[in-house]
C-alpha cells in the first residue's frame, strides 16, 4: 500500500491536470490490468502476495458409491473459483476518480467468505464450514510497477 501512496505522490498533480475523459480511460485501463492479474492469481491459486492458498478440503472418503466418488474426485481436481474469476461476476471500472475491481451481485458475498476466511453454509439449510482465509482481490508490487506504466503511458499519449 505504502507503494501506491508514493505513486500517488509522484504522478498526483500530473493526474488532476487531466480532464475527466481522459483520467476515465485510465483508470478503466488500470482496473482492466488489475481484474486480469487478480484472475491469473485465482487460477494460480495464489495470495497478491505469492502465497499458494490452502488447499482445497478433500472431498469424501472414496468410500460407497462408485459414481459419487468419480464425481467428489473431478471435483477436487477442478481450480476453486473457476466462476468466480468470469467477467461476469470480476468487474472492472473506471471513473474519473477511481479503479475498482470488484464482484457482482451474490458472488461479492461468496468472495468475502473465502476472501476473509469466513463461516458460511456449505450448501443452502447444509452444514456450516469456516473457510480458510484465501485472498481473492488485491494488488501485488508487480501490479503496482505495471500500474507506474500504464499511468507513463497514457501521460505520454
């Protein structure tokens, strides 16, 4: 965070010389480039700050069913929050003033769960489970350096 305070420092006034439409631009280029780093650390299954994630809890005890144990088995291989990470629920936006990366709609609730390590309900009216803390969102000093550039670039255009 100290990073983006010194960015701020730094391009600031050159910032606030820009009129609306243009800073608009930025920022949405900035929030574009934040959405598509933070989905890469999602399917990598890793922290901002290059942590792996907890692994996922194994699902069942590969006892009964043949069929069920197939399924919990696909299940454990699949990257968590394959949906999640989509441009449908990751948004990305830009305003004269701001870059946001932020979820939609119900899939900011699950987020925060996993985001923050939570208890939650494994299933509607199911058992509950507390969550593992896995940060989904956030800016890694690699996002910051890009950040520098992308600003560089537009104030150069």
């Amino acid at each position: 965070m100290a990073d983006l305070q010194q960015l701020e420092t730094w391009c600031g006034d050159m910032l606030r010389k820009m009129d609306a439409a243009n800073r608009r631009r930025l920022t949405l280029d900035i929030a574009r480039h934040l959405r598509a780093s933070n989905t890469g650390r999602m399917k990598a299954q890793t922290s901002p700050d290059g942590e792996p994630w907890t692994k996922r809890k194994p699902q069942g005890d590969g006892l009964g069913n043949q069929a069920r144990a197939a399924a919990l088995r696909k299940k454990s291989a699949r990257p968590m929050f394959e949906k999640l990470r989509r441009a449908k629920w990751l948004k990305a936006k830009g305003t004269a003033d701001r870059a946001t990366v932020e979820f939609a709609a119900r899939a900011a609730r699950i987020a925060a769960v996993h985001h923050d390590g939570l208890t939650d309900e494994v299933k509607p009216g199911g058992p509950t489970y507390r969550y593992p803390a896995r940060p989904l969102l956030g800016i890694s000093a690699a996002d910051a350096d890009q950040i520098r550039d992308i600003i560089l670039q537009h104030l150069h255009s």
